[in-house]
C-alpha cells in the first residue's frame, strides 16, 4: 500500500473517532494520539500481510523489529513537530540501557508495537499504545489493536472507550471464579521461574476459573477495562517488569473504566517505575490476588 493511500484511509477512520463527549486541552492529544496510533496500525498491518518484512533483532525471548523503529519514527516524529516542548519515553528510542528521565514535564509514553513476539509470528494480538503523561501521572490514552480495529481510548476523569462505546470493568469480586492474565517477560533465570510457577500454583489453588497468557500488556490492561478478562498481574523489579511505555495509555483507560492499580510487592501504590503491576476489575478482587501473589 502506498504512503498515499496509506494517509487516506487512516484519515477516513480517524473521522469516525468521536470525541465530542471529551473536553479540555487533552482532546487534541488524544486526537493526535488515535491519529497516529491508526497510521502505525495501517503499518503494522502491512508489515504482517508480507512476513519476509519481518526482521527481527535482540535476544531470543526480547525481540524487536524493523517495523516497531518504522512505527516509533512516524509517532514520535509527528508528535515532535506537533509538540515541541513535549518530552518523550518511547520503547525502540530515547531509552538508553533501560534508563529513562521520567520528569513532570508532558511525557508521551509510546509503545509503537506491544506484543512484538505476537507481531514476528502474525499472532493477531499486538497494538499500538501511546499515552500521554503530565506531573508523571497519564493523562491521556489511546491502545490500537489493527489485526481486530479495536480501539481503546480515555482522558483522565472523562472515562473510557472502546470504538466509540464507554466500557466498565467487571463487577469480579472473587478471585474464586475470576479470569486472569498475565505474562512472564523476558525473565529466564532458575529464580524467576520459581517464582512465576510459584505465583501460578497459589493462583489455581484458589480456584480461579481461568488463566491467559495473551503476549500485550497493554491489551491485558484493555481486556480487564472492557470486562473481558478480570485481573492482570506481571513483573518482578524495574528491569524484569513492564515499563512505563508498555502501560502509559493502558493504565488511564483501566482506572477511568473502574478498575485500579496497586504494587502487589506489599500492595502499595502503583509506581510506575517499579516493573510490577497488579491491576483489577474491583478493589475487592484485588485485595485477594493481593493475598495470593504478595512476596
Ligand atoms: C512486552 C509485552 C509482553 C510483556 C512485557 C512487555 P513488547 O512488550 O507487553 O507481553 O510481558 O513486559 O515488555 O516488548 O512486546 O513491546
């Protein structure tokens, strides 16, 4: 498809993204943001109908793609142009041996691709996530799936959509019969592993009805926002855990559907720089998972 036609048709849907319900200084950031978030979907979609594309780098379970650097460029290239004072914490760029300045100025937080893995095998569940972040607390979110047009959007204190509709989480108040996800990153050593198996087997004793491993935090996040799934769990420490671009959008989309985020180290306060989240459809839900996964 050519850039052209590429442009086009980003454009037509990006029509259809009603944010007349919205208000304040945050709509044009979320217009950005579902503009570009369609444009590096169309991208991705490209990218996956030819798979000889695909190049992958960095280690065997750690992966990243000439498209995720594709993506990254047109987001944060636009939004640069659009923004200038903004700053910026994206995966493929800007974040150097893990370390990133995570100061109170605006921050977009993009993840170009989230579920890369998913992506090099045209396993249909990836996204584009890009939210934005001011006094180091999102504030604007948008999380596109481009395989399944899936778009999840929210503005802090304005709720949460999924393609045009509001969404509320689950009422799961028990973690008996709740439905949970979560992923193992790219932890591979004996006492990660012990620990992840350990946190599976307390989780099946309590008799949770199901268990998912979908390959996006991002979606996970999602999923428990739309009432899909009920609660998420994932991480160890800052470097084996999710990052702040995986989550930035998510994380507004989930709190404004009724859902909340804890650490569940000892069940403080999310931090965002800590790599570990446990994130619910009810605070009630969430004390039990607490129970079970706390160190
Ligand atoms: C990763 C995915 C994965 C999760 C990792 C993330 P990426 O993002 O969300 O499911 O386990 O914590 O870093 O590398 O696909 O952008």
């Amino acid at each position: 498809m050519s850039a052209t036609k590429r442009k086009r048709e980003t454009e037509s849907k990006t029509s259809h993204d009603d944010l007349s319900g919205f208000s304040g200084a945050e709509v044009q950031y979320l217009q950005s943001a579902l503009k570009l978030a369609r444009e590096a979907g169309a991208v991705i979609l490209e990218a996956a109908r030819n798979p000889k594309s695909i190049v992958t780098k960095s280690n065997s379970t750690d992966v990243v793609t000439e498209t995720d650097k594709r993506c990254e460029d047109i987001i944060v290239g636009q939004l640069k142009s659009l923004y200038p004072k903004h700053k910026f914490i994206a995966e493929e760029s800007h974040v150097e041996n893990g370390v990133y300045d995570f100061t109170v100025e605006p921050t977009w937080l993009v993840d170009p691709i989230d579920g890369t893995t998913n992506f090099t095998r045209a396993f249909p569940m990836s996204c584009v996530s890009i939210g934005l972040a001011i006094n180091r607390k999102p504030v604007v979110g948008c999380v596109y799936n481009p395989y399944s047009d899936e778009m999840f959007y929210a503005i802090s204190g304005q709720g949460a959509f999924l393609n045009g509709k509001r969404i509320k989480t689950s009422d799961k108040t028990a973690i008996n019969g709740a439905v949970v996800v979560t992923e193992f990153g790219y932890e591979r050593g004996e006492a990660g592993i012990d620990l992840m198996l350990g946190r599976l087997r307390k989780l099946l004793r309590a008799n949770i009805q199901g268990l998912r491993s979908i390959g996006s935090c991002a979606i996970n996040m999602c999923y428990v926002a739309c009432g899909k799934l009920d609660g998420y769990y994932e991480g160890h420490d800052k470097f084996q855990g999710p990052k702040p671009w995986d989550f930035g959008a998510s994380q507004v989309i989930v709190q404004e559907a009724g859902g909340n985020l804890i650490d569940f180290k000892d069940g403080s306060p999310f931090d965002m720089t800590q790599g570990r989240i446990l994130c619910c459809a009810t605070k009630a839900l969430q004390a039990q998972m607490l129970d079970v996964l706390k160190e």
